[in-house]
C-alpha cells in the first residue's frame, strides 16, 4: 500500500520541523521537509502531496508579528495552489506559528473588506508561556480529531491569544463547528489562567477552517509522540503512546 505524501514546509526560524516529519512518519506517511522557496518556485509540486504542514518556531524571526510574515508568503505567492490543495480534499495542519501564520493568511478564517476577523495576540501574562495543558476536542467535521475527546500536550508562545474583532463573529465560529479545541481545567472547574494560558476567547486553542479540512492549533502535538515525552510518565506510569500521535495517524488514515 502506497504510503501517504506528507509535505513539511520549512522557512528560516523554523524549529518544529523534524519533530513533526518524526511524528508523521511514526504514524504511517513519508514526510519531507521543503523549504518555501523551492515550493515558491515550483508551486505546483504542492499536489504531489495528500498532507500539507505548518510547523511550529519562529518564521522570520516573528518580526513583525508571530507569523505574519510567512502568513503574507502563503496569502501572495502561494494561495492559489493552497485553495486547489484544499478544494481536493487535502488536508493543510499549522502548528502553534503555523496557526498563526494560517489564521493570518485567511487559509482559516477568510477576512472581509474591514480586514482580518481573527486573530492571536499577545498573551495575556505579558510573557512566554512554556507549560502543558488539558484540552476538550469537539472534532465535528475537522478529520484531524476524529474519535478525540481530550489532549494533553504542551504549548510554547508569546502570542497565542485567539480573539475575535467582533463577538458575534466569535458565536458565528462556534455555531459554524470550527472551533474544534479548546483548553480546559483537567477536573472540570473553571478555566482561568493558567489552564487557558494565554487568555484565548471562548479558551480556543484550535480552530478549523469551514471545510473541516485545514486545522491550526496552538499546543503542540508533535511534542507528545512518545509516551516518555509525558512530563510525569515516571511517577504516573508510561502509557501506550503520545497524545500527539492520534492527530497525526487521524490524518493519515485520510488517504490510506
């Protein structure tokens, strides 16, 4: 059986690469990592692939903003290949920078003549936030979460607020079934920092775009394949696997 093409697209400052080629490959696919001035010159190369990826890091320094840089790359040079990709039921994940670059690209939530609708912001604490968290998945149509209920996985940011510049737009993503993550307290009480680390409206974390097809996330599921990846598998007990693994092998299964 033909294994699924994984295309991983890498742009200076990117960190999360080889990490997420390891995870798709343990899940069943052949991943490669391309840099996006190769993808930039030969565009179409991109439908040689079932799964295109995002990945975490720091595209470009996130001079301007955490991703917006890669997210006008995306949006100019390669939009057009992105739309067709996605129209043929592929399937697109970003990854914590690769959500902001997606979300800021209108590859999530396309903008209207007033600009952008979403977008993440400065965290609330006012600083980096490197810590794990608990999330309540309601896949909906989004293939990446099927059969998920709950994550754990860590997050790695300075700027992962989700907010919305209206909220009736925020209910809007709700009732539309896009927003598919979101973070939780791990016995259920009140979610405030720091089990929504960032001050995400509504405690989104993820969020996919109408098709269910194209998925963005802040946490990082890459980083808990393994079950020693846990930060507490000592104490607690090594389990099967990662958390991570199911989001990868869901997709994979896609094209299989």
């Amino acid at each position: 059986m033909t294994k699924p093409r994984v295309l991983i697209l890498r742009a200076p400052g990117a960190n999360c690469d080889i990490e997420t080629q390891f995870a798709f490959e343990r899940a069943g696919a052949d991943a490669e990592r391309i840099h996006i001035k190769r993808l930039r010159e030969r565009p179409n190369e991109l439908m040689r692939y079932q799964i295109l990826v995002v990945p975490g890091g720091f595209t470009y320094g996130d001079d301007v903003a955490a991703g917006k840089i890669l997210a006008n790359q995306l949006a100019h040079f390669l939009g057009d290949v992105l739309r067709r990709f996605r129209d043929a039921e592929r399937l697109i994940l970003g990854i914590c920078n690769g959500f902001q670059a997606l979300l800021k690209a209108g590859l999530l939530v396309p903008p209207d003549e007033e600009g952008p609708l979403a977008t993440l912001a400065h965290n609330d604490s006012g600083k980096f936030e490197d810590r794990w968290v608990t999330l309540r998945a309601t896949p909906g149509k989004c293939p990446f979460l099927n059969g998920l209920e709950r994550l754990y996985l860590p997050v790695a940011h300075g700027e992962g607020r989700f907010v919305c510049r209206e909220q009736w737009l925020l209910s809007g993503l709700q009732q539309s079934g896009q927003v598919v993550l979101r973070y939780v307290h791990p016995q259920d009480e009140a979610v405030a920092y720091p089990f929504n680390p960032n001050g995400s409206q509504d405690e989104v974390a993820g969020l996919c775009d109408a098709s269910g097809r194209v998925l963005g996330l802040m946490p990082h599921p890459e980083r808990h394949v393994l079950p020693t990846q846990h930060p507490r598998w000592t104490r607690e007990g090594l389990a099967e696997e990662g958390d991570g693994l199911s989001l990868f092998r869901n997709a994979v299964r896609c094209f299989l």
